[in-house]
C-alpha cells in the first residue's frame, strides 16, 4: 500500500513538473508582453542579473504599438486565419472521403497506397518543402494563395488518422444503409459522420494547429508581403521591435486556446479511441 502512494506521489510530481515546464514559457510570454519597451530593451541588453531580476512596471504600450500603429499585424493575422480556415474545411473533406475510400472500397493496390500515405506523414518537412516548391514551380503558383493552401490540403495527417478510426465501424450498418439509398453522399454524412465525429472534432483541431503554425511555407513559397502570414513577423526580429513580437505572441495564441476549449473533450476520447491499423 505504501509503495502504491510513493509511486502515485512521484508520477504525480512529474507530471506537475512536466506541466511547469511546458506552461512556463507562455506565461512568461503573457507577462513579458506587458511590460513597457524600455524594460524589455533593458532585459535583453544587459549583462547584470540585477537588471533583469528588478521590478517592472506594468504597461499596454506593446499592444498599443502593435494594435494602433503596426497596421501590417492585421493582414498578417487574417491571412492566418483566412488560410488556416480554408486549408481545415478542405483537408478535413479530403482526409474524410480518402480514409473512407480506403476503408470501403476494393481495388488493388489499396494497402500499398496507405502505406505509402503513411511514410509520407511520417517524413520531415524539410524533405517534402522542395518537390512542393517544384511542384508549385511548374503549375506557375508559387506567390499565391494556392502555395500555401494546397500542399496543406492534400497533406496525409488527415486521411490516415480518419482512416484508422474508421477501422472501428460496422460494416453492416453501411451495406443496411446502401439498401434505403443509392447516394454515397448521403451514408457519409447520414451514417458515416455521426459515428466519427469525435475524431472530426481532433483531427480538426489537430489541422488548424498545424496550418495556424506553418512557417517555412510563406516564407519560401511566397515573396508578396501582402501574402504573408502571421508566423512570419515572429522571424522578423530584426525590423520589428520585441514588444510588438510579444504582444503578437499573445495574441496568436488565443486562436488555438478557443479552439481547444470547445474541441478539449472530442480530442480526450478521439486520442482514448482511436486505432492504428493499416488493415481492412
């Protein structure tokens, strides 16, 4: 009994350990955000520690820099959010009829195209970056919108999990339904949807994070300032000051904090019940 307490104690505490360390860089990230410029300036040039442990007074003058005079934050922030919508929808669409079709349907070769969604989820970006920027190169859509939506859309996350969770349905219920109705559409979304939407809810919030965070995409496949994203001005140290980088740091980050919110539940039971099988 006591080794049971002493083991629930540790794995506790590493957990909460875990959590500080996660959490304690957006908190600073929050507070920092409301400290005047002079003090961040002061912080990040000095050598002394008692510059930079020294009381700061609170202060909204980053916000107020980056809300009333950096105009170019609310471009950047509604391309995100723009491109983060549209590549969601889509790669949701994509991902929900592709998993279907490889777990319905028949036709060879079905196994060996999974597995190859597979490897091609599991590699790097880095690998995938340069056939998409020769891809998009040779369609002449390099510095648009589409270089940014498409890779994204047809990225293989959302296909293979949906597929996996699908593993778990009952067939029957699909062949009862084909007898009431000849229309694909309507099983998918009458039957097929209902059953899945716990996973929909996850693998959307897993896609809109993921496309919300891109960087490497706007920055190599579009030059048109007008065409960036938000995750750009954090690579732009150099020109912008570091209290308008933390106030847009804050931010940025209540998208994903709405989003999780509403989507905190389906995510705990899609990630509790889903399955990994790339067998029909």
């Amino acid at each position: 009994m006591i080794n049971k307490k002493i083991k629930y104690f540790i794995i506790t505490a590493c957990i909460i350990l875990l959590a500080i360390i996660f959490i304690l860089p957006v908190f600073l990230t929050i507070m920092a955000s409301f400290v005047d410029e002079e003090k961040i300036n002061l912080i990040l040039g000095s050598n002394t520690w008692e510059n930079m442990i020294s009381p700061a007074k609170l202060s909204l003058s980053s916000y107020d820099q980056l809300l009333f005079d950096f105009f170019p934050f609310y471009r950047l922030f509604w391309n995100s959010i723009i491109y983060s919508t549209l590549i969601t929808f889509f790669a949701l669409l994509v991902g929900f009829l592709a998993g279907f079709s490889f777990y319905y349907s028949k036709y060879r070769g079905k196994k060996v195209i999974y597995i190859i969604y597979i490897l091609l989820m599991m590699m790097p970006l880095q690998v995938t970056i340069l056939p998409n920027y020769i891809g998009l190169r040779e369609m002449n859509l390099l510095n648009t919108p589409y270089a940014i939506i498409l890779p994204l859309v047809f990225s293989p996350f959302g296909v293979v999990i949906l597929r996996q969770y699908m593993s778990g349905l009952d067939v029957d219920i699909i062949e009862a339904a084909r007898l009431e109705t000849s229309s694909i559409i309507r099983i998918l979304i009458k039957v097929v949807a209902p059953q899945i939407k716990v996973c929909i809810s996850a693998v959307t919030l897993f896609i809109f994070v993921d496309s919300w965070s891109i960087v490497e995409q706007p920055l190599l496949l579009v030059k048109d300032q007008k065409l960036k994203t938000m995750t750009t001005l954090f690579s732009n140290t150099i020109d912008v000051g570091m209290d308008i980088i933390l106030a847009a740091s804050v931010i940025y980050l209540i998208p994903v904090l709405i989003l999780y919110c509403n989507f905190s539940q389906h995510l705990e039971e899609g990630l509790a019940l889903g399955r990994v099988s790339i067998h029909d």
